[in-house]
C-alpha cells in the first residue's frame, strides 16, 4: 500500500493512555517472557491501544514485535492501523513463503495459521522478537505459537477474556489479566452507543448442545427455520428496527436464507452473507450494507469480528449462544458511535439477555478469568431461563381478539385459589379452556374461523402449559408436549359444542 492511503494517527484517550502506562509498567518490571492479558470492550479502541504500544515499544528496545491475528480481514486492518501509527510494517500472508527483507521491517503482522506453518516448515524465521501481541486472544489457535516465541513478551488483548474452549482456560497461558474501562463507563463518556434492548421469549427446549459448549448448527436451523420463529423475527423488526440499518445474526447458512427470503417478500431492502461468499461480492454486499440507510443484512458467524461499520442502528440476535464472547461481539457490532448516533436498538430472540445479562451490565472479568469453571458451571439453563417467561401476546394477534377486553391468565393465582378450595388442580386448566374458547368463539364469525384462531394460540397455550406444570412439580419435556396436544384437542372440541348450541 502507497504512502498516500496510510490512515491518519488516531488520538488518545485518557483511559487508552492510562491502560499503555499499566502496559508498560509490566513489560518494564516483569520477565522478558511475561504473559500479559488485557480487555477492554469492542469499539474501545484495544488496536489503537498496542498500536501505540508497538511504537514506543520499537522506539524504546529496538527490538521487533510481531502481531497475530485470526483472519486476513484483521491483519489487513492491523496493519494500516499500525501504519497510522508511523510503524512500517510487513503482513505475512499465504504469498509470504520466505522474508528475506526482514532487516528492513521491525514490525509484522500474520495470521496464526500462515505464521505456524511458515515456522514449521523452517522456511521463516523472525530474529530478535521482543513483543508478541495477540489480537482476539480468546482464540486457542494462537497457542499453537507460543512455543516459537518462548523468551518474548507476549501481550493479550481481548474484549471478553474467557477462552473459546472450556477444556484450555486463559489463565493457564498468562500470568496476569489487566481490565480496561467498562462498557457503562465508555457508554457515560460518550465512547460507545446507548444499547436498547427488547427480549423475545424463546422456548428453545429443543435446541442441542455440541462439543464445543455451544447450540449446534442443525438443532438452531430446525428452530429459526420453522414459520413460527421467522413470523416472530418480522414482527420484532416491525415493532422495533423498521427502516433501521439493521444486522441479523444466525446460526446456520440455511436460517439466514429463509430471513432473506421472508423480508425480500415483504419487500424490505435485504441482503444475505455467509463465509462461501468470494472476497469481491463480500465486498460488495458491505457496501451496498453501508450506502443503504434502511439496509437488512442477515449474516451467519462472518461479521462478528473485523467488520466495523458504525452507521449499523439495529442488531438482531436472531439465534441463542451460550458464548459469553460472541454475545458481546454480536452487539458490540451496533455499538459504535456515527455521527448523531449515540443510541441502537437490539432485538433479542435467543434469550441471551436472560443468560448472560444486559450488554452493559458489569462483569467481574477478573473472577471469569480466574474461575472459568464456575462461571459456565452456573450459566442459567434453558429450562430455568424459560420458568421465568411472562407471555404477552403479540400486538398482531392481539388485534384479532379485539372483541375480549382481557387474554391474561394467571396460572400462579389460579393454582393458589385451587388448593385453597381442595379443587383437583386440572381444574386450572379447564377454567383456562373455558376462557380460550370464548375468546375463540368472541371473535369470529363460525366454527372453522374459531378453530382457525385456537390455532394461533399456540404460544399462550404453551405458556400456561409450561407454569401449570411448574406448579405441580412435574415439569418434563414429554409430558407438557401431551398436556399441549390434550388442550389444543379439547379446545377444538369445545368450539365445535359452542356452535351446535
């Protein structure tokens, strides 16, 4: 790249300025080969922060700093960073076999596995590496070169510093976590975006866990795919996010082509991108992203690190993890400010919020670094998540029983006045039939109309399902898809004797 396209040098903030003083006073004080990890939030400047650092510390030693990163999109970034920073600086990518310039370079960017393979096969060799920086460190693959760089300086940095496999934990592979400002400080000092964050409840009962901790890919598409939760997606958006610049995240390739299918028919401008897409339609779908104010871009995994674009006003999470990185990293995404932008929305249909807390709500990263275990040990599961729904019925739906002033029940209350009375508790159930069927009949105009709107009761019904079985202590899986099925057959039923009356 030519000397006219270097980036201007950003400034620095106090509190970047206070995190290289801390920074420094490590690689000062402590061993050559400390290992140094450090956090700071997405969209607070962590590559502005060790670019600052690679210049002083290339001024201050004289010695060569290298900078690994996970994807090619990031070391690219990196690179014009650092070079903002007047740090002349090589990118070892897949054309890089040897370096036989390296005399001329104290600073080089790569990606882990281009750089282990060079290492490996004995054809590259960095002299007199001093400072190793590792961008995304929660990554494991960057371990792979920490044997290549055993008398060097290693230097985390990360926004959320829990190791992306529960069986390696960060604390094993550096000696001291060094935390940076909160999100709720940054968000105060008009740093980042305002989060506004509206929750779906989710039954995602369904859902399996695979080997890496997480939902696995098959169990989320047969959910997300399903008409129920593509309907619930358009109404959030319709609610919350219309003509927003708006980014939806999934968990499978198949779920993000269905999201672009349903909005294109309801004639939204919208966009699909997943990691099959070439490097020249990526780039032009970003930037068709960027130039269209009210752009939908439903994406799978590949913008949740190296994509900035700060104009995005709407963030749907349009699938569950039990990430505590990836959820940051999906709403940090929104969190940049852009121009009168100090605020965006986030629609939550994964029930995220409810496992991990709000975006800005305080974390003790110090006690998740030191006691990973615990922490995903005593991650609320989905059973627990969902005891705690309160079903409120759509505002779509709700207009179609215009005719009944109240569609609340209370299952808890009822329950109470059952025991009270010495009444059989599938009492609770049938005065809940009763009032379905009159919201039923209330408000059509025959049989078929109302079995027709029973239907769309579907999730009322599992709702009060689900805390009627919480009550009587028999909560499994098997036997409220039967108590469902048993209601919704009796509520049939029930029209059908209400019209031949």
């Amino acid at each position: 790249m030519l000397a006219t396209e270097e980036v201007d040098k950003k400034e620095l903030y106090a509190y970047q300025k206070d995190a290289i003083d801390q920074i420094f006073d490590r690689i000062v004080n402590k061993p050559s080969n400390y290992h140094l990890l450090y956090q700071l939030p997405t969209g607070g400047g962590k590559t502005v922060i060790f670019s600052e650092i690679v210049r002083r510390y290339i001024l201050e030693t004289q010695k060569k700093v290298v900078v690994l990163t996970h994807r090619i999109e990031l070391s690219k970034q990196t690179s014009r960073m650092l070079r903002g920073f007047n740090v002349k600086n090589k990118v070892i990518n897949s054309k890089v076999k040897e370096l036989p310039d390296q005399d001329e370079y104290m600073c080089f960017v790569a990606m882990v596995e281009t750089l282990k393979n060079r290492l490996n096969d004995e054809k590259l060799e960095i002299k007199d590496v001093g400072l190793v920086i590792i961008d995304e460190a929660h990554y494991n693959s960057f371990r792979k070169l920490f044997s290549f760089f055993k008398n060097s300086f290693i230097l985390g940095v990360t926004a959320t510093p829990l190791s992306s496999n529960i069986k390696l934990p960060m604390k094993d592979n550096y000696n001291e976590l060094i935390i940076g400002e909160a999100i709720r400080t940054l968000i105060d000092k008009g740093f980042l975006a305002k989060a506004n964050i509206y929750s779906y409840d989710v039954g995602l009962t369904s859902l399996k866990i695979g080997i890496n901790g997480d939902y696995t890919v098959k169990s989320s598409e047969a959910l997300y795919s399903n008409m129920d939760m593509q309907e619930k997606l358009l109404t959030a958006y319709e609610e919350k996010s219309k003509g927003k610049k708006t980014l939806i995240f999934n968990n499978g390739i198949n779920t993000s082509w269905y999201v672009y299918e349903l909005f294109r028919e309801a004639g939204y401008p919208v966009r699909h991108l997943d990691n099959t897409h070439s490097s020249k339609d990526r780039k032009e779908i970003l930037r068709w992203f960027r130039d269209t104010p009210d752009a939908i871009l439903s994406s799978v995994s590949i913008l949740t690190t190296g994509f900035d674009e700060p104009s995005v006003e709407s963030i749907i999470l349009n699938r569950a993890t039990r990430s505590l990185t990836l959820y940051f990293q999906m709403i940090g995404r929104g969190s940049r400010i852009w121009k009168d932008k100090d605020e965006f929305t986030v629609i939550d249909l994964g029930n995220n919020v409810a496992r991990f807390g709000h975006w800005s709500e305080p974390i003790d990263w110090q006690h998740i670094f030191k006691f990973p275990d615990y922490y995903l040990e005593n991650l609320k599961d989905d059973e627990e998540i969902e005891r705690n729904f309160v079903y409120e019925m759509p505002k779509r739906l709700r207009e179609k029983f215009a005719n009944t002033e109240d569609v609340s029940f209370d299952i808890e209350a009822e329950y109470d006045k059952v025991l009270k009375q010495g009444l059989r508790s599938k009492a609770i159930l049938e005065k809940s039939l009763k009032q379905h069927t009159e919201m039923c009949v209330d408000n059509s105009e025959d049989a078929y109309e109302a079995r027709m709107l029973a239907i769309e009761l579907k999730d009322d019904i599992d709702s009060r399902i689900r805390r009627y079985a919480q009550c009587i202590s028999k909560s499994t899986k098997n036997y409220r898809e039967w108590l469902a099925e048993d209601y919704l057959r009796k509520l049939r039923i029930n029209i059908v004797k209400k019209y031949q009356n």
